[in-house]
C-alpha cells in the first residue's frame, strides 16, 4: 500500500483531522506512489500562528547562528540525495541525472545563501550631504525580516524553486508557510524531513499540503501572511496577486521565452543550444525556448540541423535518462497536442513529431508559424517548438515583444555589436547572448516582466526581497 505522508506542523509529523489525503499518481508509472495530507481551514490556522509565534525567537539569533541550522540542512539534504532524486524521479517525471543534479544544485543555493547573508551589511548616510548640510544626523540602515513568509511552489523543480524560497527566507530571520505544488510534496515532505533531522527549531517552518484551489486563497488572503514568494503559472499568479493583502509579493510565473537567430549566427552551435532550451524535460522549463524567430535566409538550413537533433532525442522513462519524457499528466498532454493540432489546422508545415501515447509527446517541430495561431503566443510547457521566419531583426524584436510574456530571450549571432543593439530592445528580464535561455546561476538576477513576473529573485536579490530596510537615525546634540 502506498505511504500516507504527514504535514509537518510545530515540528511535528501528523496526519489531517479532516482525515481527507490526496492520491499522488507518477507521471510514467500511472500508479499511485503515495497520498498527501489535504489539511483543513483549522490546521492552516494553527500552521500560520505557529509560524508567527516562532518567528520573533527565530529573528533574534545571530545570521550565523541560523546560518549553522541552515548548514546542517545541507549536510542532511545530501545524506538523503538519492531518496530524494528517486522521489523527484517518481512524483513528476524527471529523470534521475536530473533529479540528483537538482538536489546537488539546491545545496549549493542553500550554501551560497548562508554565505551571502553572512556577508551582507547595512549602510549608513550623512544628513550633511543634503543641501542645507546638517552634521547632526547620521542614518544607519540595516535589513531586518518581513515575518511569515508564504512560499508557494510549482511541480517542475520541487525541490529547488522550493528551497529557493526557504533558504533566502529562514537566513534573514523569516519563518516560513511552505506550501509544495500538490504533484511534488512528497518531493517536498523529504526535503522537510532533511530540515526536521538539521534541528530547526519548532514552527519555524511548518508545511502544509492540500490543494491550491482548495486551501490556496485562504493562505493567500490570511491577516498573518507577511510576504508572498510564488512559482508558478501566469493564471495563478495574477488570482493572488488581485486576492493578495497589500504585501510585498515576488512572482515567478510563466514564459514564452523566444530564441532570435540572426542571418550570421553559427548555425550549428545555434540548433544544438536551442534543442538543449526547448526540449530538455520535455520543455516542463519556464525558461524554455518556446518558439525560434529565424531570419529567413537561413531557416531552411537550422530546420533542417534541428530536424536532425531531435531525431536523436531519446524518448521514454526518466528511470532510463530519457530526454522526452511523459508529461506531468494528462491534461498537460491534451493541451499541447491542442496546440499542436490548432497549428496544423492553420497549415504549419509538421517537420517531425506530433505522435502521442498517452501523457507521453514526441518532440514535435513545426514551422512556417504564423501568428494567427495559438502556438505562436501560448506557454506549452510541452516538447513543441514552433519556427517562425522573419525577415529582419526588427521583425524578430517586434514578434518577441509582442507576447505577453517576458521571462528571457536568446540571441544568436557572431555580430556582437548587433547582439548588444538587440538584447536592449527585448522586453524580458534577461537575454543569453548566444546561449539558450535558462535561470542558473542561481545567484544571477532573475527577472520576469509583463505576464512572467514581478520581482527579482536570485540569491541577493532573494535575500532583499525578503526583508525591508529600517532605519536608525542618530540625532547629535552638544
Ligand atoms: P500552477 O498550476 O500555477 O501551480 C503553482 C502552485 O500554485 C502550486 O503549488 C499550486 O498548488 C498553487 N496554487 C494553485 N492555485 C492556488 C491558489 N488559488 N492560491 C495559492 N496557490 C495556488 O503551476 P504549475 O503547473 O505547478 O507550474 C507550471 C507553471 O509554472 C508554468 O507556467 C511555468 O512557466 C511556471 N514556472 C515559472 C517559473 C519562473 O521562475 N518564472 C519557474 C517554474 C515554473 P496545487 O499544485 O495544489 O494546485
Ligand atoms: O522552470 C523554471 C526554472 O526556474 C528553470 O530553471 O533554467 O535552470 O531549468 P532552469
């Protein structure tokens, strides 16, 4: 029988008094792997008190002294490495090289978060440098916590982009609501055992699990709530950014990420970068390649380099290190062959794919995209790519603003001046000048606009994000 896992409340494991769990099915094994508590009003309550409770002890140890918890955390995330990857593996598909790398990657972000904060410092300002110049008053600022941080996770990195919410948080002095992505708390309940067996002291963090249509607004909107930090889809990211309370919210959501590839770019360096961007996990990336804006001289020539990769792709189990694997479920899988479809309906030349078994979406490219069709707009997070020829940069520029996305943006082209004439004119938070889109390193910025975001993460600016300033003014009197 599959495990009934726990919530973890005041550093306790328990099972819901509403006595509801919620089925966990894989991906690719389409069996059920374990149940998730579906916690009830009453224990978010609790959840939220305890964590409020805990924060004012938690704020007033040293950054070192939280820093020392936070260590451990890793020593133990490691110790369950390959627990932990097998769980990533089983709950949303990815393959287990990948599942392992994303444990190792959220250790050494949690690392580099202590270290960061160990190293932060306030400042302070003269009051003789405004005019009228008074000696009198000297300000020290300094950063102090925001309380209660809500971390609310997606399915795709259920354990990085959750860490990455925890980490920043509990250094600075914050206690924490973790609520996983349904599809991913098991994920999310191992890397809590990790931070239960470092020691962390009592509500700190409590997890909560259940799912978001369900317990998701009455988290987003409780009076207790001191900050939001989201992942997630466009759709949910606007419901609580209009439902949220007058909080400061950071917002990681979806993208459209466009690779432009100038009439001069290497070709070949170009195709293998793009079929990395777009396929890799099926595409389950928000920063995915989603569609290439190819000057058409030489879109003939990458379709046919393209073409040649993904024939290569291996398709299959993650258990087996596939490239393309089944997507996270059914749903998912409809919807991208709908956009497959709808594309073809519009007479997009299929170059290779469109074949289905289940949840399971070859990799899929198709070209002559016109922009009456959905593909062209719309965030798949599927292994589809359509190409879409363009005449001119400003084309390019023009057909990559106008998405309503702005996640990232990739350039390539062996003219670096023209790279930097592009990559200012792009509406995204970032552009990868020859490379493919992607977030690491994790202490880079990363920035989403328009639909993609709101807020600047990135290990720094994770860490700002997080707290506030507060100001100390010394008055000098003789
Ligand atoms: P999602 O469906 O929006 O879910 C994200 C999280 O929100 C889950 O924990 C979900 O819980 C929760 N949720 C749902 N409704 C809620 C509500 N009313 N209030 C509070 N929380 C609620 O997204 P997903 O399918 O997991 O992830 C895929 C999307 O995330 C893609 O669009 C992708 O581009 C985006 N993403 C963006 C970034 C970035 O850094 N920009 C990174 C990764 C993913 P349940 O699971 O229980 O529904
Ligand atoms: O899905 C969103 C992740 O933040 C993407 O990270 O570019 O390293 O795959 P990645």
């Amino acid at each position: 029988m599959a495990k009934n896992y726990q919530f973890y409340i005041n550093g306790e494991w328990r099972e819901s008094r509403s006595k509801e769990s919620i089925s966990i099915l894989s991906p690719y094994l389409h069996e059920e792997i374990g149940r998730v508590q579906a916690i009830s009003q009453d224990e978010v309550d609790e959840a939220i008190n305890g964590a409020k409770l805990a924060q004012k002890e938690w704020a007033q140890l040293s950054v070192r002294a939280r820093g020392a918890y936070l260590y451990r955390w890793v020593d133990e995330l490691l110790a369950m490495k390959n627990e932990i990857a097998q769980s990533i593996m089983e709950e949303v598909g990815k393959t287990f090289n990948d599942a392992v790398k994303e444990v190792d990657r959220t250790a050494d972000f949690i690392q580099y978060t202590i270290e960061e904060a160990t190293h932060m410092q306030g400042e302070s300002m003269w009051g003789e440098n405004f005019p009228g110049g008074n000696r009198s008053k000297i300000a020290m600022t300094n950063r102090v916590p925001l309380g209660v941080i809500l971390a609310i996770s997606p399915f795709n990195y259920p354990v990085n982009l959750s860490a990455a919410k925890i980490a920043p948080s509990l250094i600075v002095g914050n206690s924490v609501i973790f609520k996983p992505a349904t599809q991913g708390a098991i994920s999310g309940v191992k890397m809590i055992e990790a931070l239960h067996k470092a020691g962390l002291p009592k509500g700190v963090l409590n997890l909560v699990t259940g799912r978001g249509s369900v317990i998701g607004d009455y988290l987003v909107e409780h009076p207790d709530i001191d900050m939001i930090s989201f992942t997630g889809g466009t759709v949910t990211g606007q419901h609580i950014a209009k439902i949220s309370n007058m909080i400061p919210l950071v917002m990681e959501l979806g993208g459209k990420d466009p690779a432009i590839v100038r009439e001069d770019a290497d070709l070949v360096f170009a195709s293998k970068q793009i079929i990395s961007g777009a396929y890799s996990y099926s595409g389950q990336r928000c920063t995915a390649i989603k569609r290439v804006l190819v000057n058409e001289t030489v879109a003939d020539e990458l379709v046919s380099l393209l073409k040649e990769e993904i024939e290569s792709l291996t398709v299959g189990s993650p258990e087996e290190n596939n490239i393309i694997v089944p997507l996270i479920d059914d749903k998912s899988a409809d919807f991208v062959q709908g956009l497959i479809d709808d594309a073809l309906t519009k007479e997009a030349t299929l170059v290779v794919g469109n074949k289905r078994e289940g949840n399971l979406i070859y990799p899929t490219l198709l070209d002559n995209v016109t922009t009456n069709m959905r593909i062209a707009w719309e965030e798949p997070f599927g292994p589809v790519l359509p190409i879409i020829r363009v005449k001119s940069d400003k084309e390019a520029i023009t057909l990559a603003n106008a998405s309503k996305f702005g996640l990232q943006a990739s350039v390539f082209t062996k003219d670096i001046n023209k790279a930097f004439t592009i990559a200012p004119q792009i509406e995204a938070g970032s552009v990868q000048i020859n490379g493919r889109t992607e977030r690491g390193p994790d202490h880079f910025p990363f920035i989403g606009i328009k639909g993609s975001g709101m807020g600047t993460q990135g290990i720094r600016r994770s860490i700002e994000a997080m707290t506030r300033e507060k100001v100390t003014i010394i008055n000098i009197y003789e």
